[in-house]
C-alpha cells in the first residue's frame, strides 16, 4: 500500500458519480480547482459514518486517469474504478492532494489554505493593530471571504481567542479583495488590511 505523503490538504469532496463508466464528480471546497486537475494522485478518506468500530479510516491512493472541469465541480476517471457502483460507493469520500502537487499559481494569487492561521491586522488610526486570526476562507460568490477569530497575542505569540457568554469565538467576516488586505506576509504569516479594527 502507498505511503501517504507528510502534507496533504483536503480539496473537494466526491458528491456522485458521473455517467455510467465509473468517473466521479467532486465538489472542490474553493474555486481554486487547477490543482484538482491537473494532480497525478488523489487521496482518498472515507466519511465518518463509515469508519467502523471505532477505526480510524486511512487515506488511499487513487492514480487519475483523466480530469475536467464541468460547471462548479471537477469530474475525474480514477484508476480501478470501472462503473458507476463502484463511482457511486465513493460518494461523500474526501479528495486530498499532496502539498507539492498543488498547481502553480500567480505572484498575488493564494491558497486559501495557506492563510488559515495567519494573524490578521486591521487599521486603527494611523497604525496597524492586531485583530485575531484567519480560521477558515470560504467563497461567497463575488471573492474569498476570511474569517477572522478575534482575539490577542502574547508576547511569545501564542493566540487566545475572545469567546462570546456560549463560549463560542467571535467572528469578523473579511473581504479577501486587494482593497481590504493590501499585505499578504505568508513567511512571517501575517495579513495586513484597511479593514477598521
């Protein structure tokens, strides 16, 4: 069996199969899809309902015969999978691609994957202040939105979050659009913005 790679990143999500010769449909978790295309292997994990007894359900190399767009999602012909029972018995499995694997992308383009955890800065005045940090981006059909857990930092840079009275963070929902952060320091991992602190 194929020793899964130290860094893989979850990317899509198989919803069906698609036609009757055993390819899948995969909805990608952000309109960033190149990577999902242009990859010689997919990994694979099941859902929970279907780890058994307790196991913990390991990742499992699927070679990519062939891979498309079609419309939002990405249909793909993955090796030994032969029929639509067989596409169909995939169905809500996560897609994983190894880090390395992921497509090139443009100087001021980015993963979102790469800016969750990264401190988030807003303007106050005159001067940049700590907000929180980047938990999840999600794509709410005009561009990338962050969200940003407030919270501190301290002075060896460990981050505690602000909960609310249900112990729950509080959230601030950011546009990713250049005229929001206008700094993106991912080896320092940090954003800058003009979003009002």
């Amino acid at each position: 069996m194929q020793q899964a790679p130290d860094e893989l990143v979850e990317l899509g999500r198989i919803a069906s199969a698609y036609g009757v010769k055993g390819w899948v449909k995969v909805i990608p978790h952000s309109s960033q899809s190149d990577s999902l295309k242009q990859a010689k292997v997919w990994w694979l994990k099941a859902p929970l309902p279907l780890k058994k007894a307790g196991a913990f359900s390991s990742l499992r190399a699927y070679p990519v015969v062939a891979a498309r767009q079609h419309g939002a999602t990405v249909v793909a012909q993955l090796e030994g999978i032969a029929d639509r029972d067989q596409a169909h018995a995939l169905k809500a499995y996560t897609v994983w691609l190894a880090r390395d694997d992921f497509a090139q992308i443009k100087e001021d383009e980015y993963y979102w994957v790469d800016l969750i955890d990264c401190d988030f800065y807003a303007q106050a005045e005159d001067q940049q202040q700590y907000m929180g940090r980047v938990a999840e981006v999600f794509d709410n059909g005009a561009h990338a939105v962050l969200v940003v857990h407030r919270g501190t930092l301290d002075s060896s840079g460990k981050f505690t979050a602000l909960l609310d009275d249900k112990e729950r963070p509080f959230e601030e929902l950011v546009p990713f659009v250049e005229a929001v952060v206008h700094t993106v320091d991912l080896p320092a991992r940090k954003l800058f913005s003009h979003w009002s602190a």
